[in-house]
C-alpha cells in the first residue's frame, strides 16, 4: 500500500513544476491555487522522505533525489496513459469480421457461447473447426485471425503471441456395455483401441503414455475428430482415451 501524498495526481502535480519551472507556473498550467501545488508537492516529499526541490536557491532547482525521481515519475505517468487508452480503446473495440480457428470439440461446446458472450466484439462471426495441424497452418497463412489449439507449434513465431487457457486430464472412454476393470489403462480387457489421430497433440501425448508404460493395444481405427471417436466407442467397437472437452 503507498503512503498517503503518493499517487498519479501527485506524481503529475511534480512533474508539471519541473517542466514549467515553478510553483506559480504549474498552478496557471494546472488551474489549481498555488497553494494546493505547493502542498501535493510538500505531501509527496513527505510520502518519499526526501526533498526533491532545494528551496535555498530562487528559482528553486531539484535536488539529485529529486531529479532522479521526476525522470521515473515521467516513465509511470506515460505507462499510466498508455493504460488509460487502451482500455479505453479496447472497451469500444469492434471488429467488422473475426475469423476463429477451433478445434472441433472447443468449437461445439465453447463456440456458441464465445459468441454470445462477446456480442459487441465483431459484427461478424466466423468459426472454423478442425485439427490443431490444419489451424496452426490457416494461422500462418494468415486465413485466420485466432486459434484455439491443443498445440503450442506457433510459441517460437515473432508474429504470434501464445496464452494458456486451461488444463484438461485424461479420461478413458467405454461402451456402456462394457463390464471389464477400468482402474487403468493397463487393465483393459477385451476391447480394441480407437486412437485419437497421431497429427494431434492430444494423440501424440497419449501415445508417448502408452510407449512409457510399455503396454501395447491392438488399434481398432484412428480418428481426428472427438465426435467419430466417441461416436464409435459407443456403438461398441472399442474403447479410447481422450479429454472432456
């Protein structure tokens, strides 16, 4: 918590006795009694604990305390404006299209409600589902303008910029039919595997599980989308592992 006399209104009070050279100057600039300049001005110093004018001299000059202190109070009072504008440029911010790469279950489940969520965000909405291979390359062809992805392939490229959003576990997938042990990946009875597609991150990971467990499945049939995946597990032809969303 800062003390009291230290704040942005006090830090640009300071800053405009600096650059007009004095009290009475900064009080005209600032339309502010001089009285009121002279008292944020004595606040602050009271605030840092040190003088940053020296008043022996007329017109007064800054101390090296004080001339240290007006050259970062410049860098937070222009970071503060740059704050001030971009929110304020983002809260009326308004895209005439926004094309969204997604892969296919975030874009059945999330999508809908991304788009209702942000209704002020574009005037129209386009919404690509598919693998995170086949977004990253329309991310790159510029055919996109975001990608929500299970990859992290566009971390190393300048023109990008990559956020994390959330973490899903791994759950394994069963027909209801089936009445084997389900405490493990490695007690599964009876059922060939259906594989998420190896082009996928999830598919790679799951692999890379199975290969350090040494177990090995007999694969039924690979998918790149999570709906024929599951759609299949459920008529009975296999069992898979995926994630919930």
């Amino acid at each position: 918590m800062f003390p009291t006399g230290f704040d942005l209104k006090s830090l640009f009070v300071f800053a405009c006795v600096v650059e007009t050279g004095g009290m009475t100057q900064a009080a005209r600039a600032l339309e502010m009694t001089q009285s009121s300049v002279s008292q944020s001005v004595g606040n602050l110093e009271t605030a840092l604990g040190t003088a940053l004018f020296d008043r022996s001299v007329r017109p007064m000059v800054l101390t090296h305390a004080g001339n240290t202190f007006y050259m970062r109070s410049k860098e937070v009072l222009e970071g503060a404006g740059n704050l001030l504008r971009n929110t304020q440029e983002s809260e009326n911010l308004s895209f005439e299209s926004l094309t969204l790469g997604l892969v296919e279950s975030f874009a059945n489940t999330v999508g809908p409600h991304l788009i209702m969520q942000l209704p002020n965000l574009a005037k129209k909405w386009r919404i690509l589902a598919g693998t995170s291979p086949d977004q990253h390359e329309a991310l790159t062809n510029y055919e996109v303008d975001m990608i929500v992805s299970t990859d992290d392939h566009g971390a190393n490229l300048d023109a990008l910029s990559e956020h994390a959003i959330l973490e899903e576990q791994f759950v394994l997938v069963f027909p209801k039919s089936y009445r084997g042990p389900v405490e493990g990946i490695n007690v599964v009875e009876g059922l060939p595997f259906i594989r998420y597609s190896l082009r996928s991150s999830i598919g790679r990971q799951v692999e890379r599980q199975i290969s350090r467990m040494r177990l090995h499945f007999p694969v039924h049939s690979e998918f790149e989308t999570a709906m024929g995946q599951l759609a299949l597990v459920g008529m009975g032809a296999g069992w898979s592992i995926t994630t919930p969303m």
